[in-house]
C-alpha cells in the first residue's frame, strides 16, 4: 500500500507540474465554482493532508471503523450534495491557490518528500485519525480514500485543462476501483451493478458511488 499511495502521489504531482495547469491556474475548472488553482490545491492536499494525519496519534476512545462504514456514516455522501464538491471546501481550495501554482506545487512536493518515512513509522494502533468525522481508518484503508480522491480529481484536472486523463498503476487502481464498486454496490444494489458492468441492455441509468 505504501508503494502504491506514493505512486499515487507522483502521478498527481507530475499532472498538477504540467504546463497547462499554470496556464489555466484562475480559470473555472470541471468541478463547478472551483478554479483550476482551487482543484490542484485540493489534488495535492491529499499528500499535504496525509502528512499532517500522519503523525497525529489516534486517540485512545476514537472507533476505528471499516472503510464502507466510513462513507455510510459520512454527512456528505449521505445528503442530497452527494457526487458535488462540498461549497465550504471549494471556498478554502480556491482561497489556498491563491499563493500562486508555484507555491501549491512546492507544497505538494515538500509532502511527497516526507511521506516515505512517514509511512515506515510503526502505527500502534495501525490507524489514522480523522479529526473532522471523529473516527479512525486502519492506515490501508485510510490510504485507499486519499488514493480514490487522487484518481478522480485527477480526471478532474485533466480534463479541465484539456490533457488526457493519467493512468494510474494497477496497484492503485484495484484498491480504489474496490472502494468505488463497494459503495456503488451499497448504494444502488448488486444487481444494478451486474448489469452496469455485463447487461447494458438492463443497466441502470447511474451506478455513481456518489
């Protein structure tokens, strides 16, 4: 999992470098209300995110709970803003490119210099605290949603500023297309899934798992 949340990583990183990006850094971005700046920051603030989560202790009554419980008990997947970006959170993104892509950048790349060793650390408990839901993620699991936000925002990103979507490496893709088919599942059922991925005559109009 490290091997792969840090490939993870380095595909964003390489994706938010790109020319394109600092070209289009104020403009809307595929996401609406969030600039392409705004998107890069929220793309990278999966590495920033992690590096501050990272070396914060689990404290000793926070529930560690499984990783589909996790989007179960999420207010945002929940509500009706489900599959939009949280305004709040668009506004601080927005509001972090300010610094200009060189700035965002720069941070990104600090944090993805931090995070090999920070992954070598022993977890006792192997976890990772989530302050905003007070609840904690088994470290793999953890890692698995910060790797599910970098493909899709990177989709996000990529086609914002007309480059082809990155392929991330198997090892990324199989956790989190597991994720994504998890919550799909619970939310519209196994059967709306089959036929989305074999039956297209009976499929379903939407299997979004948000």
């Amino acid at each position: 999992m490290k091997t792969a949340f840090l490939a993870a990583v380095d595909v964003s990183l390489r994706l938010a470098s790109a020319p394109q990006v600092r070209d289009s850094w104020g403009d809307e971005s595929s996401c609406a209300g969030m600039t392409v700046g705004g998107l890069t920051h929220h793309l990278l603030g999966q590495a920033r995110n992690s590096v501050r989560l990272l070396q914060d202790p689990v404290p000793p009554d926070a529930p560690v709970i499984a990783l589909l419980e996790h989007y179960e008990r999420a207010s945002w997947v929940r509500s009706s803003q489900a599959g939009r970006d949280d305004p709040e959170q668009t506004a601080k993104d927005n509001a972090g490119a300010l610094a200009g892509p060189e700035t965002v950048l720069a941070e990104g790349v600090a944090a993805a210099g931090v995070l090999p060793d920070l992954l070598d650390v022993p977890r006792d408990p192997d976890a990772v605290y989530i302050p905003w839901q007070g609840w904690a993620l088994a470290t793999t699991d953890y890692l698995t949603t910060r790797m599910m936000e970098m493909v899709v925002h990177a989709d996000d990103l990529a086609s914002s500023v007309g480059l082809p979507t990155p392929t991330f490496p198997d090892e990324v893709a199989r956790p989190v297309f597991g994720l994504l088919t998890g919550v799909a599942s619970r939310r519209h059922g196994q059967v709306a899934l089959v036929r989305a991925l074999s039956r297209p005559q009976r499929a379903p109009g939407s299997v979004s798992a948000f």
